[in-house]
C-alpha cells in the first residue's frame, strides 16, 4: 500500500517541528509519500496561519526539501487554505492555489464577533458559544446548518482537492453538548452537503488529528457520516493532521481497518501524474 499523509503542520503555522524533522519522520514511518499543508495565509494574521511574507520562504524550503529527499520520498507541496463564508477564498489564496501541488479546502472561520474578530468553530467552547450568541442568536442550529452551508459552497464553487475535517464542530461537540448529530436536521444538513461535495472532484480526508490532540472520540467525519459517504462513493484518503513528527501516523491502522469494515473498497493517493485509487491493506 502507498502509505501518504497530506495533512501536515510545521513551524511556518501553528506546528511544533520544522518541515525537514517531519519528512525525516516519515521516512522512518516506511512512507511513500508526504504532503506538506501550513494553514494559508489569511488578510487579518493569527498564529496559526502563516505570514504573508513567509509564504515565498515556504515554497521554496519545500521545493528545497522535495529536492533534497527524491531518492527517499515524494514530497508534495500544498496548504490548508480558509474558505471563509461570505467571502470565500482570498485573491491570494486563489493565486497559490495554481502553485501548489494540491490544497485542502477547510471551514474553520463561521463569523466575526462584536470587537470585529472572526471566530473559528475549532477554537473553544467559550469563544465558539460567544459566536454562536453574537452572529446567529444562540441558535447552535442555524450555526452548524450555516457551517455545512458553507463547505457545500467551497465545493461547488472551487471544487478543492481534498475538503479538510468535514464535520469540524464536533471538536467542541464532546458529550453532545451543542446537538445530537443523529437528530434529523443534523442529518439533513450532512446530507444535503454530501450531495454537494458527491457531484465534485473532491476528496473527503478522514482526518485524525482532532483524536490526537483534543482526545476526540472519533475521527472527522464521524463513523455515521462515513457510512453516509460510502452510500454516495466519495473517494476518500487517511491523514493525520500532525502538527507534531510523532503524530504523523496517529491511528491509520485503526482507519484502515474502520474504512475497510464501512465497505469502501479504495483510498485515494497523490502522485506526480495525479490522483489514484489503492486497494486497502493493514
Ligand atoms: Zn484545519
Ligand atoms: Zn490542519
């Protein structure tokens, strides 16, 4: 099996290593390949996107490395660009998007609250129900329905490569605190976005990163959704989201063996000559 991971962080966003130390972890991990994902740069800066004035730097330290390691590994160069409601991509983002190998298309921002900040779905709780208050009346309904919204927009109108944690509002969803994702609407929401993103090119990644750093009890999308993806047989591919070496193989066996047991009887992978399916081995 092509073992590959194109959900990475590094110290150019909110990642703890460096882009080499990541590489170098993945070929001790037997990898085939790795993609390279720092979240993209966005017009009001964070800590967890890159600077704008950082972004050439990247590209040509991935290029570097890519260059460096051909004998050992195909590196791929990409970002986790913000798909932002109401706006969509940046003018910015849609430029690097032509001198990437590929990018993830994720939702992370849902509104600006009152002090003129935007706020993430992803942050915590505390900053999450705020938002939640402020743009959408408390309504958590209207919130997650404008969120899945939202990604069925990105896929429509841009058609990413990959569409990164696709039920993200689970994250801050422990114990269901803000919805039961087996009730109707919830449902129907997912599904109507499935519908979406299944007439596109995407790729929904199964994304473990929300297990390995938030003690998340499931991947995203969650074991329903996934089953909702088969019925609909979107390709799908396994990705850490690491923003740490170690984390870079977090529970792929354990997603192996999950999709394998769903019925999907592929995973895609990137190569220099594009996307291709791949049997299921663990
Ligand atoms: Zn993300
Ligand atoms: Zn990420």
């Amino acid at each position: 099996m092509h073992i590959t991971n194109l959900h990475t962080h590094s110290l150019y966003c909110d990642g703890a290593a460096t882009i080499e130390e990541m590489i170098v972890s993945a070929i001790e991990n037997g990898f085939d390949s790795l993609g390279i994902s720092s979240h993209g740069p966005v017009d009001e800066e964070t800590y967890w996107n890159i600077k704008k004035d950082k972004v050439e730097e990247y590209i040509e330290e991935v290029k570097r490395l890519k260059e460096k390691y051909k004998d050992k590994i195909e590196i791929f160069l990409g970002m986790e660009l913000d798909y932002i409601p109401g706006i969509g991509f940046s003018d910015l983002c849609l430029s690097l998007m032509k001198r990437l190998d590929y990018y993830i298309g994720s939702v992370h921002y849902l509104g600006t609250i009152k002090n003129g900040v935007r706020w993430t779905v992803d942050y915590n709780i505390q900053e999450l129900l705020q938002g939640i208050d402020e743009c959408f009346g408390g309504n958590i309904r209207k919130a997650v329905e404008t969120y899945y919204q939202a990604v069925s927009e990105m896929a429509e109108r841009y058609q990413p490569p990959i569409i990164g944690h696709l039920d993200l509002f689970n994250k801050n969803n422990k114990d269901n605190v803000l919805f039961d994702e087996r009730e109707t609407w919830y449902v129907e929401a997912v599904k109507k976005c499935l519908d979406t993103i299944n007439k596109t090119s995407s790729i929904i990644e199964i994304n473990t990163g929300g297990m390995a750093r938030n003690n998340n009890k499931e991947q995203y999308p969650s074991t329903m959704i996934l089953e909702m993806v088969k019925e609909r047989n979107i390709p799908v591919m396994v990705n850490s989201d690491a923003h740490t070496a170690d984390k870079i193989t977090y529970k792929f066996n354990d997603m192996y063996r999950l999709v394998d047991d769903i019925g999907f009887d592929s995973l895609v992978y990137l190569t220099k000559g594009g996307w291709k399916k791949q049997k299921i081995k663990y």
